[in-house]
C-alpha cells in the first residue's frame, strides 16, 4: 500500500511480482521481488538471478515472501551471501494509549524545511548506532525524507514530531489509502530522549489521526522481533499478529 501511494511501480509477472521505487535506488526494500512462498535450495540460484534480470544496476539483492510464518529456514543461506529478514507485525484497532511524556515537549506535525530537514538528521544520527552506514546510505535517507514529505503533501501521510526548544527529538509518520488500514512509518526517538514517553505519545496521536482522518480501523506496524521497540509498541496496546520474511545481500564497503 504505501509503496503505490509513494508511486512506486508494481508488476505482477505471475510467479513474482517486481516493486520499483526509481527514485531511490539505494532503498532495498523499494526495490525489490515479491514471492509467494521461501526457494527450495534448487531454487536460490534462479530467485538471485531473476532479480539481477529485473534490477541490473542494483548492488543489493531483495527477496521478500509473503508468507506470514517460515518454520525454519533451509541451510543454503550460508552459501548464497543472504541473509534472512524478519519482522514482526504488530496490530490495534484502538489508538495506542499513552500517558502524558515528560518534559512537555511540543507535539506538531511537521510541515517546514527545517522540521524535514530535522526528521533526516534524525534518521541519520540513529542509523550511526548501528555502525557505520553502508555505502549510499546518506543519498537514501535524503531520498526517503523526501518522499515522505511528498506523502504528507498529497494527504496520504502524516508525520507528527516531539520537539523540545524547536529540536526535533522524535518522529512517527503514519500512512493510509483511506481502504481502512494505516500503517506507521520511521518511528524513531533522539538517543538522548529516550524513556520520556515520547514515542507513544506520538504513536498514540498519529494512530487517532489514521483512524479520525484517514477512516482507518486497523492500525499496522513493522518492527524488529529482536528490538526494543517490540515492547514499546505491545505496552500501547498492538497485538503480533503474524511475521513478515524475506531474504536479502546488502553492498559490501
């Protein structure tokens, strides 16, 4: 859903279907093959090289499976450089419920140059917890800010910040094509604002602005099933309600 409402383009070729994002080729997972279920290991060979087919500039490989439970993932990843992606995604039919955040930061939408030019050094400063960024990394973090501020622009998204002395210290961005579903987007807090009850406070106010504005009864959001936010995000009332797999090669610095 919100890689059409983004513009990307979606092709069904019947045994796979090929998103395209052209705008931002470094975004992995705007480019990439949709399968209908995991390769056998006879398989992997053909998946990779249909995906160099489709995308022969790419320096990444992106697989995804829409299937919404793997029970165990054949041993070819070892040999084939992929690694396995999972996620888990979580649901609410009420908006997140959060008390009120520490330090009263100033709660609005973003709207202003300076406010997206914030959302990206934001994503670039948590990015850098994990190490240094792949290489392209910082033209598809630009790119992505971008996009979303189109989104936003066009009505089908909302990006609402927490700002303390006009800094932006945490975002959540929230998605919808009025079809009943908002699905939350770049849900991230400054390292030094953290455990202030930012997060849900933002994640509270853009769930009743998917469901007031854009008609929405379920709210969806992706995490890491390994992550922090997991806990966060079950603490405001999202439920898991099944996984999200795909195999994938990052460019090697």
């Amino acid at each position: 859903m919100v890689r059409r409402l983004a513009g990307s383009s979606i092709t069904d070729r019947g045994r796979y279907i090929v998103v395209r994002t052209p705008e931002n080729p470094g975004f992995h997972w705007g480019n990439f093959l949709l399968w209908p279920g995991p390769p056998a290991e006879d398989e992997v060979g053909e998946w990779m090289a249909q995906f160099a087919e489709e995308f022969p500039a790419a320096t990444h490989v992106a697989l995804g499976i829409d299937v919404t439970e793997i029970p165990e993932w054949p041993g070819y990843l070892s040999t084939t450089g992929l690694e396995a992606d999972s996620s888990v995604v979580l649901a609410a039919e009420l908006p997140p419920e959060a008390g009120p955040p520490d330090g009263a930061p100033t709660v609005r939408p973003l709207c202003s140059d300076d406010d997206w030019g914030q959302e990206q050094g934001l994503r670039v400063t948590l990015a850098a917890e994990d190490g240094p960024p792949p290489p392209g990394h910082h033209a598809f973090l630009e790119r992505s800010t971008a996009e979303s501020r189109r989104l936003v622009e066009s009505g089908r998204a909302e990006y609402i910040g927490a700002f303390v002395d006009d800094r932006l210290c945490s975002v959540v961005g929230i998605a919808s094509d009025g079809l009943g579903v908002a699905r939350y987007q770049n849900v991230g807090t400054h390292p030094g604002y953290r455990r202030r009850g930012f997060a849900s406070t933002l994640l509270s106010r853009a769930g009743s602005f998917g469901m007031e504005v854009f008609g929405a009864r379920l709210l969806v959001i992706v995490a890491d099933p390994d992550g922090p936010a997991v806990g966060l995000y079950r603490s405001v009332g999202f439920e898991p309600v099944e996984g999200q797999w795909g195999l994938s090669a990052s460019p090697v610095s």
